[in-house]
C-alpha cells in the first residue's frame, strides 16, 4: 500500500509538471515558428 503511494507520487507529479512544461514550450516554439514564416512572407 505504502509503496505504491510512494511509487503514485514520484511517477504522478513529476510528469504532469513536465508535460505542462512540455505543452508550453512546444506552444512557444510553434508560436515563433508561425510569426516567423508569416514574417517570411509579408517580407
């Protein structure tokens, strides 16, 4: 019982809080991505 809280805990949040970083700099990176090629082409 004790060890699968243990094993919920360490496997639960880490990777929620690396998705969210995950997700934000994959919105970031396409974020730059479409100003630059809309840049591109008004250039």
């Amino acid at each position: 019982q004790n060890d699968k809280i243990t094993r919920r805990s360490c496997c639960g949040c880490i990777p929620e809080q690396f998705g969210v970083l995950a997700i934000l700099s994959m919105y970031l990176l396409f974020g730059l991505l479409g100003s630059l090629a809309s840049f591109m082409t008004l250039a």
